[in-house]
C-alpha cells in the first residue's frame, strides 16, 4: 500500500469514529427523553385511574346511604396511593330533580382542620339549594322527578418526577391538578 493511501485511511476511520459518537450521544439523549416521559405519563395515567376508582367508590358509598361526609372520608382514608389528605380534594354532591330542575341537596368537602389542601371548587355547583350543572346525558327522562344522583369528584395534585416531566409539566403537557368524576 502506499503511503498516501494508509493516510487517507487513518483520517476517514478518525471521522467515522467521531461521527459514530455524535450519533450516539443524540441518540442516548433523545431516548432518555422518550423514558423520562413515558415514567411520568405513566403516572399520570395510573393516577386517573385510581382516582376513577376512588370517585365510583365515593358515589357508591353515598348512594347506598352513608352520609356525603363519611363517604368523603373513607375515599380520603382509602388505601389508594394517592395521599389525598395532604395533595388532593374530595367533593360528593347529591343533585336531585325537583320538579325538572336540577338542585344540589347536599354536598360534603374532605377537608383538613376547616382547610383543603388543595384548593378546587367543584364542576357541579357551590351551595346547597343552588341549580346543578350536570352533563347532558342527564335529562329529565334519565332522573325521574324526585330522584337523586351522587356525584363523587376528586381533584389531585400531580407533580412530575423526572426532570423531563418537570419541564414539560408547566409548558405543554401534564396538567397539575387531575380531575376525576363518577355519578351513581
């Protein structure tokens, strides 16, 4: 071989190298990336469906006559994995139709020496008395006059665990607090 040939070589293997390790370094950061957000979805979508569980617990236990405050109890006090007592809010409302319109007849808060945790107002109505907001699918011919619903909504507040998450957390994609709902 010549030895302008042997040259030629060693400087293109040296650029393969290099290129290999720029195409390696970019494709280990864009897949710890993609992990970092699978953990964190993955959490967040365990979450919601622990909360679906907790909220047709709440509405269950509710409907089957325990009190709207120790239904909000027991779903907070629930071996669930969330710590709803330090991060979350409980809300169970009884809606009744009262002559075709909608009214809240009851409704209890989880709360903490007179004090959520977290700070949510329900999606359903405020006050006792005051006109329910339901979803369409309830009509009058779904809850005969008189009849009552109970719905159970859990608010919770979700933090990111990564860092990847973290960041997207307040820009794009993971809501900070959760909202789950279930009527019975």
């Amino acid at each position: 071989m010549s030895r302008l040939y042997r040259s030629m070589r060693t400087k293109l293997t040296a650029n393969y190298r290099g290129q290999a390790m720029v195409e390696f370094a970019m494709g280990v950061t864009l897949m710890l990336i993609i992990m970092c957000a699978c953990i964190d979805f993955g959490r967040a979508l365990n979450d919601v469906q622990v909360m679906a569980d907790l909220t047709r617990q709440g509405s269950n236990l509710a409907s089957r006559g325990t009190t709207l405050n120790e239904a909000a109890a027991a779903v907070v006090s629930g071996a669930s994995g969330l710590d709803l007592a330090n991060h979350g809010n409980v809300i169970i409302t009884s809606v009744t139709n009262e002559n075709n319109v909608f009214k809240i007849s009851g409704q209890d808060s989880s709360t903490t020496d007179g004090l959520t945790k977290l700070a949510a107002t329900s999606k359903i109505g405020s006050s006792v008395g005051a006109t329910a907001t339901l979803p369409a699918a309830y009509t009058t011919s779904t809850l005969q006059n008189g009849q009552t619903v109970y719905i159970t909504e859990v608010f919770f507040a979700f933090s990111a665990l990564t860092p990847i998450g973290a960041l997207t957390n307040s820009a794009v994609s993971f809501p900070s607090t959760l909202y789950n709902a279930a009527y019975f």
